[in-house]
C-alpha cells in the first residue's frame, strides 16, 4: 500500500494529477450497449439525450470472436459522437483475459480524452486496483492526458465481497462499486440461475397455527441481495466514493425491476445499470427522489433553521440527524433538477402544495 502522504502522487511520470473528490454527475442509470451491435450503435446519438451513462461493453455478453469488433467499435462511436454532458464508460474484459491489455491500451490511448470511467469486472482485492491503476497511469502519461480516468469495480467475486473495504479504498482513482449479482451467484455457489433479482425459494414463512403445518401459513420472500447491497454501501460511503446496483436480467418484468431498483435507492445506491432501453425510465424514475420526498425535505429544513435542536412536524419528531437525512434527499434533488427543468417543476409544485 502507498502510505498516506503519497496516495495522491500520480503513478507514472507525467500522468495527471489524482482527484482529491469524486465527481457526482447524475448516474441513475448505466446504460449498456454493445459497440459490436450495429443496431445498438446506431441508437447510441439518441441515447445520449436520454440517459446519464452510456457504457460500451467489451466484457460478458459479447461473444468471443466480437471482442475486436466491440472494441474498435467504441473506439469509433467515441470519436464521432457529441456525448454532451453524458458520461462515457466502458467495461473491460476481465484480468485474467487474454483481451483485457489491448482494451486498455486502445482506449486509453485512442479515446482517453473522452472516456471517463472504466469498469473493471471480476475485482478480487485491491491488488486488481493497483494493477489497473498503475497501468492507467502509464498509457495516460504516455497519451498526454490531462484528466485521469476514474476506475469502478463490480463486486461479483466471493473474495471482492470478503475484500469490499480495501477495494473502495484501494486509489485515488475508485469511482463506484456495483453489484454483479449473476456472478456472484456462480463464485459463492449459490443455487440461483438468473441475472439479479429474488428466488421465490428464499423466504421466511409465518409460524404454524395448529396441527396442520401447511394451513394458515404466509410465507414472504426475503431479498438475496440485501447482505451485499448494504456491506457494498458501506465500503463506498467510508471512502467518498459511489455504489450502485448492477443488472436486472427479466427485462420483461419491469414491476420486480423498479421494486429491486427501488430497494437499493433506499439503501443508498446512487443508481443501476440498464440492460435494454425499458430500464431506463425505470431507473430514472427509482433514483430521482420522489416529489413528496423532496417537499418533505425541503420542510424539515426550513423548519429546522440552523440544524440543530428539536421540532414536530406533523406528529413527528425532527432533530439534527433528521434534517441530515432530508439534506441528502433535497440536495440531491437539486443536482438532478439543474439539468432537469420537468423535474425541477416536479419538485416546485410539490414544495407550494405541501406549503399552502
Ligand atoms: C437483452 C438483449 C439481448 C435483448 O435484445 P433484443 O434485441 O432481443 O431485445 P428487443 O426488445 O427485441 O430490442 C428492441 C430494440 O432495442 C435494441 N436494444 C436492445 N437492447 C439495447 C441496448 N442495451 N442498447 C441499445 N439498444 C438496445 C435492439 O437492438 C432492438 O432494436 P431495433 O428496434 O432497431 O430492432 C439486449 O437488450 C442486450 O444485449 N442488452 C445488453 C446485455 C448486456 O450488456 N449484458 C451484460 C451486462 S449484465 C452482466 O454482465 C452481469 C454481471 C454484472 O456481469 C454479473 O452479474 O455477473
Ligand atoms: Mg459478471
């Protein structure tokens, strides 16, 4: 490990100068594309109005021999698109791939400038951080980069969940963490066949209330995934840096989606990724907090004045670490309403309605 005094050194002569902040942009949804696909592609201008992320996979879910195609195809859709102030990502194939070297170093080199986060899959400690982070260095020294790339794990090992902590704080370079639920189902030998999502086979049933051990019984399906979620949460908010929730596989299904969505909203995540273009008004809706949210908020604040002490609004108690919370909602609220002028009336309305 660097000691403290020279985390912040950059890892190559002449690499840019390490982030002392994360940068919070919008990201409620990470949305993927195949820069192989030319149907996918070809909606990627259009997306770019409508989503916070996009994200040019080369990982899982593009086919071995389309490897060099999805990569000189992002290559391509990166120089000759106007992202705006959408984001860029990518995901790379994995460390232990044969293809993950020329990614690095075709992107970095080709389109260093443009791209802002790489994803790295499969992270099994912070060994994996340092290895992509002094590569990065290398290829951004020698590519005359002026920002650094910011780099984001998926947590889909059973060793990166073990590790989580020392991945969040592993370089200045770490943006986020996501879950990867599909493969970490696999590593910890889970009996799940899906990508994300619950198991009607993992719930808690109500005690028997007779003889009969089957009648009168409500059974509840519990979430496979809180554990996680809210271990990855921590990592993330102890290091100022950001977590999400990953993929949710039935597309079809867009109820269970904006309720797994929802879930990690609630617990802190900043955002998901989408998989197919119905998941993008799921996650946009899910990670902007709700108008009523926000109108509450905005109440405790002002009726909390300098933040401190105690005061009822409604029957309920607030005091310093209520108006905390409803800091983090309004602010958050606000970030999202400054690009966002219907959210923003969204927002006004709902503030005069619960003032008047
Ligand atoms: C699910 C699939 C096969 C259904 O694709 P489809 O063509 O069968 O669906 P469709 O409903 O017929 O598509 C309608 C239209 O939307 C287009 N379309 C469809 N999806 C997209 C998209 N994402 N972006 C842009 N356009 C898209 C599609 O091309 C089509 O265009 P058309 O109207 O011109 O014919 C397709 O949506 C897809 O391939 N999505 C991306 C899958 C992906 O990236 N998977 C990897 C992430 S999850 C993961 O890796 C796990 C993890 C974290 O690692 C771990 O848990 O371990
Ligand atoms: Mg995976």
């Amino acid at each position: 490990m660097r000691s403290p005094k020279d985390f912040f050194a950059p890892l190559a002569v002449g690499a840019p100068e390490p982030l002392r902040q994360i940068p919070v942009p919008p990201s409620r949804m990470i949305h993927f594309f195949d820069p192989s696909n030319e149907k996918m592609a070809a909606k990627v201008p259009d997306l770019a109005k409508k989503v916070d992320v996009l994200l040019g996979n080369l990982e899982d879910a593009v086919r071995a021999d389309r490897k060099e195609a999805a990569r000189n195809g992002l290559v391509a859709i990166a120089k000759a698109t106007d992202f705006g102030k959408t984001q860029l990502w990518t995901r790379v194939n994995s460390l232990d791939s044969p293809w993950v070297l020329d990614d690095l170093i075709t992107l970095v080199t080709e389109i260093g400038d443009k791209l802002d986060v790489i994803m790295v899959p499969k992270v099994e400690g912070a060994q994996d951080i340092h290895y992509v982070d002094r590569l990065l260095a290398q290829l951004e020294a020698r590519a005359g980069l002026t920002k650094p790339l910011l780099v984001h794990a998926i947590l889909e090992t059973a060793s990166g969940v073990v590790n989580v902590e020392e991945i969040a704080g592993a370089s200045p370079r770490m943006q986020g963490i996501s879950l990867g639920p599909a493969d970490l189902a696999a590593s910890r030998r889970m009996k799940t066949t899906r990508v994300g999502g619950g198991h009607p086979g993992y719930l808690v049933r109500t005690d028997p209330t007779g003889e009969d051990l089957n009648a009168g019984r409500t059974t509840y399906q519990q979430d496979l995934w809180h554990y996680t979620v809210a271990r990855m949460v921590d990592a993330c908010a102890a290091n100022g840096i950001l977590p999400y929730y990953g993929p949710f596989g039935d597309i079809r299904d867009v109820v269970a989606c904006e309720d797994q969505f929802r879930n990690a909203f609630l617990l802190g995540c900043v955002g998901a990724w989408s998989l197919h273009p119905v998941q993008i008004d799921i996650a946009k809706k899910v990670f902007s907090p709700a108008p009523e949210d926000v109108a509450w908020a905005r109440r405790v604040i002002a009726a909390m004045g300098d933040g401190t002490g105690a005061v009822m609004i409604d029957g309920k108690m607030q005091d310093d670490a209520s108006v905390k919370q409803c800091r983090v909602v309004a602010e958050l609220a606000d970030a999202l309403a400054a690009d966002d002028p219907e959210l923003a009336a969204a927002y006004d309305a709902a503030t005069k309605e619960a003032s008047a």
